[in-house]
C-alpha cells in the first residue's frame, strides 16, 4: 500500500512529505489509516537531535485512526474500529509484564519483525525505521495490535489521539506514579501537553492546591482553566522555589518536572516539603547530569523517574476516556492547533516557540 509520510533524515533538515509503501500485516499486525496525531516535544527533541535515533524515520506517536485490515491472529481489534495508539508496547511474558508493569516491558522486540523481514515501512525497498514502533506522521499505520486500544466511535479521534501521549503521561504521573492524595499540595513546572495533563490528573486526584510554573504567560492562562489555583511566571529575577515555599506555606508535598530539565528537576526536588516527592516526567536529554544537596535527602524527600506515566494503557486510556465524557478531563482546550500533515514543520517551530499546548495533525 502506498502512503504519504513525513520522513526525517538527518538533524537541522525540514521533515519531507514523501510517499512510502507499507506491508501488509503479519498474523499479530494491524493496519491503521491515521486520522489524527498529536505532537509531542519527544518528537521535537528527536528531530532536533536531543534523543538519539535511526534514521531515515518518520516520527510520531501520539495517533489515533480506524482499522482498515487485520492479521490473522489478530483477536482484540477488527476493521472498522476506531483506535488509538501508544508506543507502551509490551511482550505479556518478561518479568515486568507479569509484575503488572508493561509499559516498563523487557522485551518490546517481540512485537517487532525480526531482522531481516520485509519492513513495516519502506521507500524505493529500502527501510523506514518506525518511531517508538508506531510512525503516527504517515497516513497509514502498520504496528502490531498490543500498540493499540479500541475506543468508542463517539470519541472525536482528534481528541482522543491525546490519551496516547500527553494524557497517559500526564495524567498518569499524577494518579499511578506520584500518587496524588486528596488535600494535598502539587507544583507542576512546565504547563504544556504533558504539564496541562498533569495539572488535570492532580485536580482528579484531590489535590487542594495546584501551582503551575511556566515562562510563557499564555500556558499559566491555561493553567487555571485545567486546575492550577495559583501560577508563577518564571524567568529574570523570580526564583520559582521561593515563590513555591511562600505559597504553599513551606513546599508541596508532591512536585513534577513536565519539561525534562535538569534545572527543573533540581528546583521541583528543593520547592519539596519534607517527605514530599519529586518525579521527572520530561525526558531529559542523555548525557547530562543532576546534581542535588544530599542534605534534603534527611527530611526524607525522594526524587524518582516516570515513564509514560507508569500505564497499563489497555486499561488506563479507556478510564481517561470516561473522565473525558463525565467533563473531569478536559480534551477538547488541551488542543492549540489542528494543521495538515503537510505543515509539521511549522508544528515543531511553534512548539518551540512556547506558542501551543497541544498541536494536532489531522489527515483527510
């Protein structure tokens, strides 16, 4: 089958809309035709060169779509189904699966070809490497069916395209990482998809005081209407942990670094009251360092990692979905933008810009 693409090539190069051909799917596979995806910094950070990766790749992975073929063993999806997609792919048999942990799966290869097959994706016969196993920036999806979750055909894919990144992530840092307890006090620095889902996730929870942290005082506007009770415009002469502290009358009990920066995580880890805990949602690029004063480590403060919010996303997205019908989780002001595929460079400048919560990529 053919498709349009955007291919990454190398860093500093505009993606390409280009046309690709997509195999037919093997017995576990699913052929998805993409309706919509979100863009997300990972996939900013890769295209900039932040995360290390093969290429030529076409990014992506944040999508949602509706089934247009089935493998043969195929039991959890059909053609017709609308679905959404999640790169927590997972095997079902490493330790970390039969812990109940799948989105930490040891062995995500099983769910791949193995080396040497025909590609999922390919151009001219030659290769496209799938990111994070799903390459949502094409027109057609070709992953296998542990990628994927069946949703409810009244869920507009735009907005459900969502809860397969920045709200699992966000809302599920808040609920199953950090585990937010009614009354209690949060800081949330970066308020963008993840931050904003975070702030959601925190408010669902209970929390009684939300503070939101950013440098663009558009997002802390945001911010309120998700859930923040206070903000602090960050940048010059404001000291965001200071500003913390007097808020919450001595630190919060629970801190979130939504932008993966080790200055950030460094802040969220001393705006702590004792015994609170610090969780690094953002992916902090590799090879750099965080440095802390072990001092706080006697109040009994604990930093910790959190990825794609500790999800067992056949179960989790589904129960986002509910918190989105009951009017708990707000979607719909999550969304910034909506463009063609053809524009997802102008969609990475004005992430980096600060100017968007959420950009969605739709497709006709």
């Amino acid at each position: 089958m053919k498709a349009r693409g955007a291919i990454f090539r190398e860093i500093g190069t505009p993606l390409s809309i280009e046309e690709v051909d997509i195999s037919d799917p093997r017995p576990n596979e699913v052929l998805v035709r993409t309706l919509a995806c979100g863009v997300c910094h990972s996939d900013l950070h890769f295209v900039n060169g932040s995360i290390a990766g093969p290429s030529p790749t076409i990014p992506g992975h944040e999508p949602a779509g509706i089934v247009e073929a089935v493998g043969s063993d195929v039991r959890t999806v059909a053609v017709g189904d609308h679905v959404i997609a999640c790169t927590s792919m997972f095997c079902g048999q490493c330790t970390q699966c039969l812990k109940g942990r799948p989105y930490l799966c040891m062995d995500r290869g099983a769910c791949r070809r193995k080396r040497g097959d025909e590609p999922r994706i390919a151009q001219a016969g030659k290769p496209l490497f799938q990111f994070a196993d799903l390459s949502g920036f094409c027109e057609v999806m070709l992953v296998h069916e542990r990628a994927l979750v069946k949703i409810d055909n009244d869920i507009p894919l735009d907005r459900a395209a969502l809860v397969g990144c920045a709200v699992t992530t966000g809302v599920g840092a808040a609920l199953n990482t950090a585990k937010v307890e009614p009354g209690s006090t949060v800081a949330v620095f970066g308020a963008g998809g993840v931050g904003s889902s975070i702030i959601q996730g925190a408010r669902i929870a209970g929390a009684k005081q939300i503070i939101a942290i950013d440098v663009v005082a558009s997002k802390l506007d945001a911010a309120k209407k998700f859930g923040a009770t206070d903000v602090i415009l960050s940048g010059g002469d404001v000291d965001p942990v200071k500003a913390i502290k007097k808020l919450s009358k001595g630190g919060v009990d629970f801190a979130f670094d939504a932008v993966g920066m080790t200055l950030l995580s460094q802040q969220c880890f001393y705006a702590l009251a004792p015994k609170g805990k610090a969780v690094i949602v953002g992916a902090i690029p590799p090879g750099q360092k965080l440095e802390l004063e072990p001092g706080h480590f006697f109040v009994e403060k604990t930093i910790t990692g959190c990825f794609m919010g500790s999800n067992r996303f056949h179960i989790d997205a589904l129960s986002y979905l509910d918190l989105y019908r009951q009017d708990k989780l707000d979607l719909d002001a999550m969304i910034t933008e909506r463009m063609p595929l053809s524009d997802i460079n102008k969609a990475f400048e004005l992430m980096e810009q600060g100017e968007v919560t959420r950009t969605v990529i739709t497709f006709d």
